[in-house]
C-alpha cells in the first residue's frame, strides 16, 4: 500500500482526491473513500488535494491512523480489484472498523 485514507474523511467525500488520481485508484465506501493497495501507483498528488488531510503515505501515518493501512487493504477483500473506480461507483458499504455506527451526515 502507499497512499492510505483515514478516518478524517467519514462524512466528508469531498472526492478532490478523486478528481487528482490518474489511475482512478480511489473507490467511494457509504461514508468514506478508500484507496486500492495495487491500483495505486505512489503519485502523491491525492494527499494535498483532500481538503481535510485525510490521505497520508503508509510511512507518514499517525501513529492514531495506523490500522488505516489494514482497513484500506481490507476493503477491498471482496471488491477484488477491479481495474478503476469509475467502473465500480459507489460502494454502498465500508469497512466495519473504519466508521463509526449509526447515521451519516
């Protein structure tokens, strides 16, 4: 995994980090985005486009938003990887340990 996204971006989907990602690695959960461990190809340019600095390299994680690199992973356990989030669109689900129970905003 190389870019990782946190928990800073629940209820937020700005998707500015979409709109910068040339290889369309980034996949849109119910509540927050995801970034796909092999799709990802270490640009950088997703980090400084989120608005809410939700999206660090693995290495430069917060020692709070380390599990993120295993949540991203996770996420896509059953997606697979589909070549491209414009082909898969929203999700409609994240991973159970990535947000909080209950609403949305």
């Amino acid at each position: 995994m190389v870019y990782v996204v946190t928990d800073a971006c629940v209820d937020v989907q700005d998707r500015s980090c979409v709109e910068e990602c040339p290889v369309d690695c980034i996949y849109e959960g119910d509540r927050m985005m995801y970034i796909h461990p092999d799709e990802c190809v270490d640009c950088g340019r997703c980090e400084p486009a989120c608005p809410v600095m939700s999206i660090f390299h693995e290495e430069d994680l917060p020692a709070e938003a380390t599990r993120f690199a295993e949540i991203n992973a996770e996420f896509f356990a059953d997606l697979g990887s589909p070549g491209g989030a414009r082909k898969v669109g929203r999700t409609g689900s994240d991973h159970p340990a990535a947000v909080p129970p209950g609403g949305g905003s």
